[in-house]
C-alpha cells in the first residue's frame, strides 16, 4: 500500500483488484469507530478486541492517526492503542497517517480493508475523528459506531454537520461516570430523531469500556445491524455506495475538476459506474485515471 514505485503500484493494484473481486459482497463485518477526539475510541476499541479474541474470532485493525508535521507519518505510530494485541498472533494493528483528509481516512485505508478482509473474522477502522466529515468512514465500513464524549457539549456542533445522519450506532462512553453520561445519551437520542433516516433506526447505548457496563449490549445492537444489513440486498447496496464514493474521490483528487471534465466530467463517470455495478472500484478508478490522462495529452478538439 505504499510502496509508489510504478513497478509495486502495478502488482498492488493486481492484487487489490483480486481481493476486491472475491470479498466484494462477502467476507467478515467491517466496523467503523469514530468520534470527537477524547471520547475514549480506543478504550472503547480495546474492550471489543478482547471480546471477540475470547470467542475465538481474529481481528484487524486500521488505526487513522493525526500526521506528523515533520514527516507525514502517523504521528502516534503503532503505540499501545489496543492493549489486547500485546504478543497475540490473532490481532493486528496497523496505524495509518491521515495526512491532508479531514474526513479521518487515509489514502490507503480502503485497499487496508480489502487485505485485512482476506484474512481476519473482524475488520475495524478506527478513524482520527476530527469531526468534519464522517462520511468517508461511513462509505469504507458496514457500521458506523459513533462514539460521544459525556457532557462534552458538542451535539450541536455534530448535529450541525450533518455528523448525526451517518451512524449506525451511537455509544455514550464513559457511562460509569453517571448523570453526564445519561444526559448525554438523552440529548443524542433527541437529536437523531430529527436526523433524516431510513429504514433502519440507531440505537443509543450508554457503555463503560473500562468497567465493562454495555458492551454486550453494544456488540447485540451490531448483530441486529448487521442482520438488518443481510435483508434485501442492503450490504450489497452499502458496499457499492462505497466503491463509487471512492472511485469519484480518487479521480478528483488524482486529476482535478479539469482533468475530471476532460474525461467526460461526473456523468461519464456515473454512467460508468452504473454499466459495471460489480466491478473492482480500484481497477475502474485505474481504467478512468488512464482515460483522463489520454483525454489532457490529446489536448481540445
């Protein structure tokens, strides 16, 4: 994922398109962890970890982590976040560095996912949570768990950035901490009963990763969703909302607005898009990167 030598890009592409072929509509659940800064994501993260080691279930982890101003890098690095992965060969931790994407993500998170996803019961991301922008998370994973930070007094702030709309679950942590956190979860559960929903209804629980309160009620609310997710082709439908996000995210970021119309513009993406509803979104963002390309060197007709 990050070696950009032409001859390795090659190869990784080869193999990113391989997985994505056999685990796009299948493989283990993908699990998104994101929230303001101090909620307590990574306690949170840890808890799970140590749940699903003891039924016996591997687990991968991507980590988002602010960047180093100096050198790009994950600033944090592959520090001890989950304590559970400490010597255990069924848990990995790999931290990635966000650099310049506000929405939390990583430019190789996406291709993470797929290679975490040929090899482990359980794949989560867990993102910086800057709060700007949660729908790349939202995009990459099956569930979306928003975690909140009791009495932090940022709902409004969320509720303005549409942030509410996009989870799937939403845990207050720190639960042990009482009337805080009770009041918080009642503010939330307010605010996102004005928040523009589907079918499917988040639930708001109140857990305490340090004491261990909730979280068997956590992992049941991830169940249900995920159950919910297996009817009428609704993993399916989220998994390619994904890719086509990802595929229009490249190509702009890749190519710019310019580079983008000379290609025929979004509608020739879209189109594109819709004609090959189960292809590999890394081999489509190749081929279209290489039809943008061709369309700047030929130049206006």
């Amino acid at each position: 994922m990050d070696d950009r030598r032409p001859e390795a890009r090659a190869a990784a592409l080869e193999l990113l398109v391989a997985l994505e072929e056999a685990l796009f509509f299948a493989g283990p659940p993908r699990l998104g962890l994101t929230g303001p800064p101090g909620a307590g994501k990574s306690t949170l993260l840890d808890a799970l970890v140590r749940r699903a080691r003891a039924r016996g279930e591997t687990v991968g982890v991507l980590a988002v982590d602010p960047s180093s101003p100096r050198s790009g890098g994950a600033l944090l690095g592959d520090r001890v976040r989950v304590r559970a992965s400490a010597g255990d060969p069924g848990v990995f931790l790999r931290s990635l560095a966000a650099r310049d994407r506000l929405g939390g993500l990583a430019e190789s998170a996406r291709a993470g996912v797929f290679v975490l996803a040929a090899t482990f019961d359980l794949v989560v991301v867990e993102t910086v949570g800057v709060g700007q922008s949660e729908a790349e998370v939202a995009a990459l994973v099956d569930t979306l768990v928003w975690v909140a930070q009791p009495g932090a007094g940022d709902l409004l702030q969320y509720m303005k950035a549409g942030a509410l709309e996009l989870p799937d679950v939403v845990v207050v942590n720190k639960a042990d901490i009482g009337a805080a956190a009770e009041r918080t979860a009642s503010e939330l559960a307010a605010g996102l009963s004005l928040a523009e929903r589907h079918a499917w209804e988040p639930p708001v629980l109140r857990v305490s990763a340090r004491d261990g309160s909730g979280l068997a009620e956590l992992e049941a609310a991830l169940a249900r969703h995920r159950a919910w997710l297996g009817a009428e082709g609704r993993l399916a439908a989220r998994r390619r909302h994904g890719r086509d996000a990802a595929v229009r995210d490249f190509l702009l970021r890749e190519h710019g607005r310019v580079g983008l119309a000379a290609g025929g513009g979004s509608a020739a993406v879209d189109e594109a898009l819709r004609r090959e509803p189960d292809a590999s979104g890394f081999a489509l963002a190749a081929r279209l990167g290489e039809a943008i390309q061709a369309a700047l060197r030929s130049g206006p007709r």
